[in-house]
C-alpha cells in the first residue's frame, strides 16, 4: 500500500475507534445529569443510586474518550499537513473553539462533579452536572461545524491558492452543520439508550437487589431510544435533501444508482455486484419514486446516476490529476470521481438497519416490563446486552458513509461557492514514507486495542458490581435524619 492509502486506513481506524466512546459520553452525560435532577427534585434514592451507578460509567468512558481524542488533533500534522495548510485558516477556528471553551468547561465542571459531591450544596453540584453535559454537546458543535466545512464550504474567499475566512457566522451555520448536528446528537442518546436497556436489562433479568434502579433506567433507555429514532428519521431525511443539492455523486452511490432516472426509485436491496458504475449485473428490490420524494419532496424529480455525474465532474475539476510526484502513482493519472459502491451503498442500509433494530429492541424491552413487569426469557439478557452494539454500529456505518461517500475530495466542492475552494484527497497527504506511516499505524492500532482492553475491563467490572460498587457504606443520619448525603466518590 502507498502513503495515501496507509494515511487513510490510519485515520479511519483511529476516528472509527474514537467514536465509539464520543456518543455514549454525550448521550449518557445528559441522561446522568437528568437523574440526578430527579434525586434533587424528589429526594427518592432511587434516582441517586441512578446517578451514582450510570455516573460511574461515564466517567470510564469519558477518560477513554480524551486519550484517543488527543490523538486525532495530531493527525492533521502528522499525516496530513497538506490538507491542514490549505484549510488551516478556516479549520482551526472551530476547532480552537472546541478546546478553548468547550472542552475547557467539560473538564472543569467535570472535576467540580466528581470531587464535589460531599463538598458542594446540592443545587449547585447539580448545575456543575450540567454544565458538563451541556459543553459535551458544545464540543460536538464545532467539530460537526469543521466537518461540514470539508462537505460543504462556506464563509470563505480563494485567496493565494488557499480558502481564507471572511465569516465564521456563516462557518457556524452552515446549513450542512445544522442538519448534522441534531442528527449526530439523536444518534448519541440512541447509544446511551441502548446501553441502559441491556446493563438494566440484564440485572433485572438477574432478580437482585435495587430492581427499582433497574427498572426505571431501563425504561428510561426504552423511551429515549424510541424518541431518538424519531428525531433520526427526520434529520436524516433533512440531510438528504442537502446531499442531493451538495453532493449529488454521494445521493447516487448511495443507492447504486447507475443511470439517471426520473422519477427516481428508491433500492431496498440489491443482488449482484455494485461496484461497477454500470450495473449490469446488479438486480434491485425498489420502492417507485421514493428517492425523488427523498431528494425532493415530491415523486416526479430527476436523479442524476453515477455514470452521468462523471461527465459533469471531469468537465468541472478536470480527467486527470496533476502530474506532480507528490501525488505518487496518481501523477497523471485518471481520477476516479465514483466513491467504493459497495461500502457507501451498503454502509447506507446498516446505518438504517442498525438503527431500526436498536429502537424495536427498546419498543420490546418497554412492553415486556410494563406495569412491573419482570422480563423471565431466557433470551431476554442476551438480547438487550446484543442491542447495545446496534447502535454503535449504526453510528459507525452513518460516518463511513459520510466520509467515503465525498471521495476522491477531502474538501467537497461548493456548487454554489467559490470556484477553487475544494481540495483532492491525493493532495492532502504528508511527504511521509510508508514505512513511517506503517510505524505509526501499528503502534496507534496496539495502544488502541490495548486501551479497549483496559475499557471493556473497566466497564465489565462496575456492570458487574452493580449499584453496591459505586454507593459508599451507609452511614449515619445527620442532624435532620437524612442519611442520603452520604454519597462522597
């Protein structure tokens, strides 16, 4: 494999991994910092106990979450300086809002909740709970911001071969972030959702102590889950729309869709090899002029197919890539404006699937324990427990096919910006050698796969212990006779 190959395969398995702990911090810190408004609100232990149990698993999760984010700021540098000098002016900013201010809050209010549970009064304790959970959202905000700039550049002129910032505003609000973002956030609490109906699932399956925690959060995750499905469906169908207008070759490898048509159909399935632009030998199971109504809101517009887009590409950004040796065996070469069919088409339907499944799972897990209801099957843990990887995996296939489907661009270009403002993957990589980006991605993959061994450790054992690992000894009432202050980490 050449440098650009290595590089990409070296970010993908890094931002993948990742990733899978960014939603379930940002999901489950609101939902712990519900519960504990709840306890505030109520006085009923049951909600500190929530608090307490949930809140321990975030914080597991949480610290993962920094260690492999740190690396994901480095790799601009390391692999792929070339890109970070031509976005540099645009791309810094939000991310330097993501450190400065958010990041700064999570961590500050973070600690203030975790030391602060016997030292602070409740209401302001409560707050640091918030404020926490609030800037994990602010955090996702400005890096969804920067991401929407790469799929659809705004706010900025073509100054010196390179984009330059004229509007952060307009760099804010992009409409490409302001459809990402509530779905990327529906997303997160389908994680967290997920994962209290399998971890409470499984303990009220087991008939121990605390049944009332355990009940309540998993029906707390039911009804999130279904909420947030919901909230999915229809952002998603917003961003669809927008993929149409900004990245029609995405909309098209996204169905496999060949050849234009109008009104276009929508693929349930397809049998056959989709990786040829031509599609002889690939039959679909269709649904007539659903994609045009998913494009456009009504069933007569045309979608333009993957074969005829080519055209229009080579015609606008060129046939050939610029005979540079920095480009290594592309110099000269043809470019490919057809992104990997089979992994934007299927990655599409596991989006969608995975996330169907993880809501019916929770619709399942709300009717088994209704009116205290206690689930007895024998399959009932290892369903719940199974779910919570549904919705990772959904979230997963979601951005492998966000970030595939733009390919060969790194920066997407604008239909309607500014001519010049769009930049080849090829152009984007590092003057590395292979055999320095070959070091750097085994020894990134070893720590990560070791730091997943440390979470799922970490994880198993306070699933495992329940509510009795993380509450202290009970002690004595204080002058009121209230003996739930005691509730120190």
């Amino acid at each position: 494999m050449e440098v650009l190959e290595l590089a990409r395969w070296q970010f993908g398995i890094t931002t993948v991994y990742h990733f899978l702990m960014v939603p379930l911090t940002i999901g489950l810190s609101i939902l712990v910092a519900a519960m504990q408004t709840a306890w505030v609100r109520t006085g009923e232990l049951r909600h500190l106990k929530m608090t307490k149990f949930w809140g321990k698993l975030l914080l597991v999760n949480f610290a993962m979450g920094v260690v492999t984010g740190i690396v994901q700021e480095f790799q601009f540098g390391m692999s792929w300086s070339a890109y970070s000098r031509f976005v540099g002016d645009v791309f810094g900013a939000p991310l330097a809002m993501e450190g400065l201010v958010a990041f700064f809050v999570e961590s500050t209010f973070l600690g203030l909740w975790i030391f602060g549970w016997d030292r602070l009064q409740k209401r302001v304790h409560l707050m640091c709970a918030w404020a926490f959970s609030l800037a994990t959202m602010a955090s996702a905000y400005f890096i969804l911001a920067a991401n929407s700039w790469m799929q659809h550049p705004v706010g900025v002129t073509f100054e010196n071969g390179k984009p330059t910032m004229n509007s952060i505003w307009a760099v804010l609000t992009n409409n490409t972030a302001l459809a990402a973002i509530p779905h990327t956030l529906a997303g997160a609490f389908s994680v967290a959702a997920a994962f209290l109906v399998g971890v409470a699932g499984w303990h009220l399956w087991r008939r121990g102590d605390h049944a009332d925690v355990w009940r309540s959060s998993l029906r707390l995750g039911g009804w999130v889950g279904v909420a947030a499905f919901a909230v999915l469906a229809i952002t998603g169908d917003a961003q669809g729309k927008l993929m149409f207008e900004q990245q029609p070759m995405k909309m098209a490898s996204a169905e496999a869709l060949c050849h234009t048509e109008k009104p276009a159909s929508f693929s349930i399935i397809a049998i056959g090899d989709v990786s040829g632009a031509n599609c002889e030998d690939v039959k679909t199971f269709n649904v007539p002029a659903l994609l045009s109504f998913l494009a456009h809101n009504d069933f007569k517009t045309e979608v333009k197919g993957v074969e005829n887009l080519v055209g229009e590409y080579q015609a606008k950004y060129g046939t050939n890539y610029p005979d540079d040796p920095m480009l290594g065996s592309l110099a000269g070469k043809p470019i490919d404006y057809v992104p990997n069919l089979p992994v934007t088409y299927w990655g599409f339907r596991t989006m969608i699937g995975f996330g169907a499944v993880s809501a019916g799972i929770g619709v399942l897990a709300l009717w088994l324990t209704r009116r205290g209801r206690v689930p007895t099957a024998r399959w009932f843990p290892w369903l719940v427990l199974g779910g919570i990887a549904t919705p990772f995996l959904g979230n997963s296939a979601g951005w492998i096919f966000t970030e595939m489907g733009r390919q060969p661009f790194v920066v997407v270009p604008n239909p309607t910006g500014v001519d010049g403002v769009w930049m080849f993957t090829a152009q984007a990589v590092s003057r590395l050698t292979t055999g320095e980006v070959w070091t750097s991605l085994i020894a990134l993959t070893t720590v990560y796969a070791a730091l997943g061994v440390v979470e799922l450790y970490l994880m198993r054992k306070y699933v495992r212990g329940g509510v009795d690992a993380v509450m202290p000894p009970k002690q004595k009432p204080d002058k009121t006779g209230d003996d739930t202050l005691a509730f120190a980490y």
